[in-house]
C-alpha cells in the first residue's frame, strides 16, 4: 500500500494523477459543486468524500463511492481503510463510477449548476 499527499497541482497533470490513483478521498467541509469528484469517477478512482452539498449529487454512497460524515475522522478513516484492504470494493466503486461519469453530461452539469444556485439565492 502506498499513499502520497501530492497537495495542489496543475490542472493539466490532474489526468494523468486521477489514472493513475486507485481511490480519490475528498475530506472538504464546503464541496459545492463535485466537479473534482467527476474527474476522478471518469478515472475509475473509488471515492470517499464528506457528505457535503456537491459530493452527495454525485456520489451515491455504497454505489459509487462512501460518503462520511463531515468532520468524522474516524468514519473517514475506517472508509479509507476498507478500500485499502477490500480490493473487489474498491474495483466495483471505481467501474460504477466511471459509468456515471461517462453518463454525465455538460447540458446537465449546468443544469445542476444553476438549480444549486437558484436554491441558494431562496435562503
């Protein structure tokens, strides 16, 4: 098992950095939009990341990812644990979200983009 802690890289290396990862974790407290979770799901990366606005329209947790709770690092934890040590989770996670990923599109992306905002500017 190796992990690497790359902090902030350039937007051209992201793709060649999401294939070559086996789980993508995303521990944010104020996710909005998940943008970076559909580059890593287009990748084939299981994914753990908070249970946060823009995290839980994309991940559909036990499907195609685990979503924890915010600020739970023990639930953030055991989650990454499980798909370091269960290989057939981690491989089914990251083929169902590739499938999502794939099934995705820009028209609906903006969409989503706009109703996330139209609900903002209600409260």
């Amino acid at each position: 098992t190796r992990i690497v802690f790359l902090g902030r890289q350039n937007m051209r290396q992201l793709p060649e950095i999401y294939r070559r990862a086996d789980i993508f974790v995303l521990p944010s407290n104020t996710e909005s939009f998940g943008q970076v979770l559909l580059q890593a799901a287009a990748a084939g990366c299981a994914i753990v990341a908070t249970r946060t606005p823009g995290a839980s329209r994309i991940v559909r947790d036990g499907e195609t990812g685990i979503l924890t709770a915010i600020g739970s690092r023990e639930e953030l934890q055991s989650a990454i644990e499980r798909l370091i040590v269960d290989k057939e989770l981690r491989l089914r996670l990251g083929s169902a979200a590739r499938m999502m990923a794939e099934g995705y599109s820009q028209d609906e992306a903006v969409e989503k983009l706009m109703n996330f905002w139209k609900e903002v500017a209600k409260q």
